[in-house]
C-alpha cells in the first residue's frame, strides 16, 4: 500500500494559492474549518541573483506559525524555481530551518514565470527539471514533493515525468489534470490521476475541479488517490472538508439545501475570523476591503441571483458597507 509520512491516506488539503494562502489567512482556516487535513504556503520564489537568507523564508511562511511545532506538522513550504536560481543554498537553508516538508510547484503557467524557467516550463525540460528536482533532493533530507500539470503544450511526455520523478526520488506527487496550455479552461481530467496511479509507486494527489462533496466521493472511487488538493473549490466552500467530514461520520445530508442554509452562517464565520487575523497584521479598512473583496470574487456562484450578491459586495464604497452586505445576506 502507498505511504506518505506527512498525511494519511484520504487526507483533504488545502492547496497552496499565491495572494490568498498566506499566514492569516491559513490561521484564520485552521481557527474555524479544523477539517482540513493539511496546507501549504503559496510558492515563494527562489532568486536567482542577490543575497538568500533564512529570514527571507521565515517571513514567507509566516513567523509566528513557523515557530508552532503543531501547524509545522500541517503544512508544506511551497517553492518555485528554475535552473539558474540559487537552489543549492536555498536547500541547505530549508534543511538547516528544519523545514518539514518541501514542495515544489512545477505547474505554475504564468506566462512571466515560464519564460524565466520556472513552474511548468520545467515539464517540457527535462534536463532542467532534473537538475532542480536532484539539487532539493541531494540537499534536502525532509519529506519531497512535487506540484505538476500533465504536460506543458500537451502531455507527450506526462509518463516520462512522473518516471522521472519519482526515480529522483520525489515521495509524492500533486497532478492537476490540465496542461499548461490549457490553462483553466474546460474541466481538469481525472483520468491522468488514475493511470498516474498505476505507472508510479508513490503517492499520488488528486487535484482540479473537486467542488463538491460528491466530486470528492467521486474522485476517490475513480482514480483511488492518495490524497485531495482543493484549490479554486477551498476558496469557494472553505468549509467544504467539514461537509464531507460530517457526511462521513454521521450521514448529514451533503445536498443543495443543507449548504445553502448553513452558508450564511460560515461566511459571517469566515470574514469575521479574517478580519481579526488580518487586523493583527496591522490591516486598516481600506486594505481590509481591497482583501476580502478579492475573496468575494470566489464566492456566491451557487447563490440565487449570485452574480447581483457578489457585485454588491464588489462594489461596497466602504468596508463598513461590505460588512452591511454580510450581515444582510439571505
Ligand atoms: C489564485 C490562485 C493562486 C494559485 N497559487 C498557486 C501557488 O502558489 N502554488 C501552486 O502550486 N498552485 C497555485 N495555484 C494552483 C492551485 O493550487 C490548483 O492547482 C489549481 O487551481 C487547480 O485546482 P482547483 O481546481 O482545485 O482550483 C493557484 C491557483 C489560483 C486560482
């Protein structure tokens, strides 16, 4: 049977999201979706010129939660490289932190970032993607991940990879089902999850479009993964390990009507929790608002009427405003 030190089999992760999964935002999910299995930080970049330094990580991941034992345990630091960047000092770094848990994002399409080299361009060179993936594994003693799509312009070479890495020796590997190419565009394929499965030995993480209770019933079954990542869908339902974990234990329905009823309720829950981990950051209203309206764009699609309660909240003037569109939803 396949094995991970890090979480179980069947665990429920929430995916590493640049701009969103910083250290307010996790402590604020941990303080009220415990359900949630495991996290990641959102990828910090490893330069390629300039001086790199311990404290430079430290403050990525967030300072206070990286001196908390129990929510290193939880969490996975989240790189993004290329073959030019400094990565062999950047490893001795992350080991020297005692950094649990390394992963490696090999999936970002950011036009900028794969013309530097990094993220998902890696998959269409392999030459390179060896050379970064060896220099965090030969220096690197803790867990090793690794975060792809299943090709850059196609998935020609999707096999060939997962071969790679895992005889680099890669413990497990997040696949979102989409090429490069594809970008966000139709529905991530599960299929790649499933074959992915039986061509390596390790661990492998099912990841894009799990929206539901009933996608995560579904992908589980379908392609027998190790584990879930939630992305997109994390955002939308933060409480969306808590349904199926309720579902699991005690039958609680997981249809339509039950997640309307309790949605208002966990949003308040959740905007109230992030205001207060944000304001201890120093966070003022206008930051405030400019924030959580980011987050709202996530939000209400399955509302009555969704888009008219988004662009309210949208275009709150003030965040006392986005708070009176709170506490008014239906
Ligand atoms: C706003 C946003 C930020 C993201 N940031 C990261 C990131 O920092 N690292 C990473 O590996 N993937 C990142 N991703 C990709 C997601 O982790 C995930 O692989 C992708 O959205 C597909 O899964 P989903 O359908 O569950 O969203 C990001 C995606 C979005 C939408």
């Amino acid at each position: 049977m396949k094995t991970f030190s890090r979480y179980k089999k069947g665990s429920l992760l929430f995916a590493p999201l640049e701009g969103v999964t910083d250290e307010p935002y996790r402590k604020a999910i941990q303080e009220i979706f415990p359900e949630w299995d495991y996290y990641s930080c959102d990828f910090y970049r490893i330069p390629t010129v300039g001086k790199i330094s311990p404290k430079m990580f430290i403050e990525h991941f967030g300072e206070k939660q990286f001196h908390d034992p129990k929510v290193m345990d939880k969490t996975a630091f989240q790189i993004l490289t290329s073959a030019r960047a400094q990565n062999q000092r950047a490893a001795e770094i992350l080991a020297e932190l005692h950094i649990p848990h390394l992963d490696l994002n090999l999936g970002c399409p950011s036009h900028t970032v794969n013309s530097n080299g990094g993220g998902a361009y890696l998959l269409s060179n392999h030459r390179e993607m060896i050379q970064v993936v060896s220099t965090f594994r030969k220096n690197f003693p803790r867990a090793f991940t690794v975060k792809i799509r299943v090709g850059y312009r196609d998935d020609a070479s999707f096999e060939e990879t997962l071969k790679i890495l895992e005889g680099e020796g890669v413990e497990a590997i997040t696949i979102h089902g989409r090429t490069r190419d594809q970008l966000y565009k139709g529905r991530a394929n599960w299929e790649y999850i499933k074959r992915a499965n039986e061509i390596v030995k390790i661990p492998i993480i099912g990841n894009g479009d799990v929206w539901t209770a009933e996608d995560i019933e579904q992908i589980f079954s379908e392609t027998d993964c190790y584990a879930i990542m939630f992305g997109r869908p994390a955002m939308k339902t933060p409480w969306l390990a808590k349904i199926y974990k309720d579902y699991l234990k005690d039958g609680t329905s997981i249809d339509e009507t039950f997640l309307l009823y309790e949605r208002k309720g966990y949003l308040q829950l959740y905007f109230e929790t992030l205001e207060k981990e944000f304001r201890t950051i120093g966070f003022h209203d206008d930051l405030l608002l400019k924030k959580f309206k980011s987050f709202s764009l996530n939000l209400f699609e399955d509302y009555q009427e969704g888009e008219t309660v988004r662009s309210k909240f949208l275009r709150s003037m003030s965040f006392e405003e986005f708070k009176n569109h709170l506490w008014n939803l239906k």
